[in-house]
C-alpha cells in the first residue's frame, strides 16, 4: 500500500478531531499522559497498530532510530517510506541530523522521495485531540531561515539538525517550504558550503545527488 492509500484511509476513518487518552499505572495510582515528548511515540504505535487491524502492509526496522520509521511493504522494497511526525502548537520538530541526512542521500538518493505523515494534536486534562494530519514531502516541510538557506537547529556554530518551515496555516510566510526537490537539495549544498565539518560532502553535492537519483528511480531531481 503507498502512503497516500494510508492517509486516505485515516481520513476516512474521520481522524481528524478524534479523542486519545494514554495512561500510566503504578501502586494502584493512574493518571493521564500528555507530555509531548511522549504522544510522539505513542501516536506512531497507535498508527501501527491501525495498520494491522487494517491489513495495510508494512514493516520496521530493527533499529528504532534509523531512518525510516516504516516501510510499506513486506518485501525489501525501499521505495515506499514513511516517516511519522507529530507536533502540537507549531511544527519544532527535528526532521533529520543535517551532515547524517547529507551523507544518507549521498548513498541513497531515492530517500528524498519518502513520505512524512504529520500530525497535529493538542493536550487538555482528558488527553490530546487530533487536530489534523499531512502527507508531505521532505522538500515540502523544509525551507530557509534568516541564517541559511534551510532551517537549521545550531549548536556551537555547527549545523546540527534539520527542522521544519511553517507550511500549514492560511497566512503568508516570509521563508515558505521548498517548491521541489532540486530547490532542497540545493539548499543542502549551500548549508554545505558554509559548514567546516563538510570537507568531504560539499564538492559536486547537488551533481552527485542528481547523477544518483535518476539512476536509482528514473526521474530527474
């Protein structure tokens, strides 16, 4: 099943606005989970679990940290990827390590094409509502700064990790989300340009990438 059926299928199933309510038991003492730093994870095993009781076909990794968080497909098919991503206010959350993400599409530019499924919720005393979700593109969360040329989260100088631009919403933004692909990567490179630790990605970055991409699934970057 791709991403898209996915997503139609959460639709369908009227997500949007639904109620969730975690619960942590200990002693005979309960109470209601809403910190975000949780929800994240336990809205992605929900969405796992959706997956079963919905016979949607998929499997993990054996590192919960590598990328991506599913691929859908039983199979070693690597084209349908899906990374899972939840934020409630405003959309903060870490996309990818800057120099790991650089030297993942390096070697496997095909990984630009995979999907991110965002949700969006709010807490209350009762839980978190689901506010709405997204299928996007990588290109089409990430944009520029006032600093570079992609949002970056710094530390020590030192771009260290991808975040999102404000695609959602009805008002105009000064550093609106990449168009396309080509306009991405680019915006690596130029990040690259920049960073002292990227001696060895920087040369031809967006050429390679490009060279790669086409090889490996056809279409130009």
């Amino acid at each position: 099943m791709s991403a898209q059926s996915l997503f139609n299928a959460l639709k369908q199933k009227n997500i949007i606005g639904s109620h969730g309510t975690v619960y942590f038991e200990m002693q005979n003492s309960k109470c209601i989970i809403n910190d975000s730093s949780i929800v994240g994870n336990v809205i992605q095993s929900w969405l796992q679990d959706f997956m079963d009781k919905n016979s949607i076909n998929y499997r993990t990794v054996d590192n919960t940290q590598e990328f991506p968080d599913f691929y859908l497909s039983q199979d070693k098919n690597d084209v349908e990827l899906l990374e899972v991503k939840c934020f409630t206010k405003s959309a903060n959350f870490d996309v990818a390590n800057f120099l790991s993400y650089c030297h993942s599409i390096l070697e496997k530019p095909y990984r630009l094409n995979a999907d991110y499924l965002i949700f969006e919720y709010s807490t209350s005393e009762n839980g978190i509502i689901i506010k709405n979700i997204w299928l996007k593109k990588v290109w089409e969360i990430c944009g520029g700064s006032d600093r570079s040329a992609i949002k970056i989260q710094w530390k020590k100088g030192q771009a260290y990790n991808i975040r999102p631009a404000t695609w959602y919403g009805t008002k105009k933004v000064k550093y609106p989300a990449f168009s396309t692909r080509l306009q991405f990567v680019k915006g690596l490179q130029e990040v690259l340009n920049t960073h002292s630790s990227a001696d060895s990605l920087r040369k031809d970055f967006v050429k390679k990438v490009s060279k790669l991409f086409k090889e490996q699934t056809g279409e130009d970057l």
